[in-house]
C-alpha cells in the first residue's frame, strides 16, 4: 500500500501548484480507486491538496508575498469546467477579448452539446448556451467559431450597437482573416442559422470574397427575410 501511495504521490507532484485535476489525471488500476480517493482525501485534510469540488483538487500555490494560499486563476476554473462539459467559453467575457465590447460580464457563458443549467462554480455564475459545431481541438476553429458566435449575437453584445458590433467583426477580425481561414469560417457557418450565414455573406461581399460570399447565399432560402439592423457600406 505504501508503494501505490508512493506512486500516487509521485504524478501528483508533475502537476503544478494551481492546476485542477481529477482522479481521470491520474494512472492506477480501476481497482484502486477508493484507495486513491481515501489518499487524496486525506492530503486536502493536511491542506497539502485543496478540493474544489467533488472529484476535483489542486495544489495550492502559496504568495511570494506571505499572502498564504492563493486562490485557483480563473483561467483555469474554465478550463477545468469546459473540459467537464466538452464546451468551450464563449459569450460576453469572450467579445470583451476581442475588442467588440468594453463591458466586463458578469456571468460566463459556455457552449455545450445539450441543455445545462445555470449554476455557480466557487464565485463564478455560468450559463450554457447551444453549441453549433462540435467542440474546436485547435485555436484556429475556436477563433473562427467565437467569431461566428459573435456575428450570431450582433444584436446582443452588452454596451455596444449592432452597426458598432458589425463594424468591429469586419474590421477586427474578418479583414484579419487569410484565404484558407475565410473558407474554413464559410464551412463552419452552414452549421449556424441562416441570419449567421446571411450577415457573413454580407461581410465577405464587403471584402470582395465574392465566391464564397456566393456560396453561402445559396445556403439561404431565397424567400427568407431578414430584419438587419447595420449598414453593409
């Protein structure tokens, strides 16, 4: 027994101070598993592991400053909880990243595959919202997705018009954007609903994608109306 906790002890000490992690992070046999949960237990009693929630601990990293333990980054709590919910962050505290809006949000939004409820993680509010693609494995897809996002709520980014919202994806992001990527971000947006294809279309006539604007357009109904509220010029 003293080995396997050896053992046990041993991967925990590879993870860094502030990382969560739960029991899927550690290597033991099935068989151990209540062994490792009674060692894990009894390493947040000697407060050498903090548990943030059932199944899930970290190391705590202490203040340079004799501040004691300093409490898990937020970036990391997202990370931990879009990993549990096979999501990725999106929304508000997103659109503040990408320039298109000044306001802070107070709630995190994350997009999943089925319906979750909103609930609170240690001091953050989450809500979940529908996910039209599958969860992006690279930073380019989650880009271009989180860009789709934002187009799909012009209407809706906190502290900002939509004709400011439109402005600021055309000229901040999908001017940015290289060929391969304007066709990739045209594939993922058929998954979307015809208003998001309708307002990309618009954005890549703006930047003479003629083709590709064209390709979407074929993607719409042609009886489809719809209230826009920018102006493409």
């Amino acid at each position: 027994m003293e080995s396997f906790k050896s053992d046990i002890q041993k991967q925990i000490d590879t993870i860094p101070e502030g990382k969560i992690f739960t029991f899927s992070d550690l290597v033991f046999p099935r068989t151990k598993f209540a062994n490792v949960a009674v060692i894990l237990s009894n390493l947040a009693k000697t407060n050498k592991l903090a548990r943030i929630e059932k199944g899930a601990y970290y190391k705590p990293k202490q203040s340079n400053l004799g501040l004691g333990t300093l409490p898990v980054y937020q970036d990391e709590q997202l990370n931990y909880l879009t990993n549990k919910l096979n999501g990725y962050v999106t929304g508000g505290y997103i659109y503040n990243k990408m320039s298109l809006t000044e306001q802070v949000p107070a709630i995190i939004t994350i997009a999943v595959h089925y319906p979750v409820r909103a609930f609170k993680f240690k001091k953050l509010s989450v809500e979940c919202v529908k996910a039209y693609v599958d969860t992006p494995n690279d930073n380019e897809t989650l880009f271009l997705v989180r860009i789709l996002d934002a187009i799909k709520d012009i209407k809706h980014i906190p502290g900002t018009s939509p004709q400011s919202a439109y402005d600021k994806i055309f000229n901040l992001h999908i001017l940015s954007l290289t060929s391969p990527s304007l066709k990739k971000l045209v594939s993922l947006s058929t998954h979307y609903p015809p208003r998001v294809r309708k307002v990309l279309s618009d954005m890549l006539y703006k930047n003479n994608k003629n083709d590709l604007a064209d390709r979407l357009v074929g993607t719409i109904c042609p009886t489809t109306h719809f209230n826009l509220s920018y102006q493409t010029a």
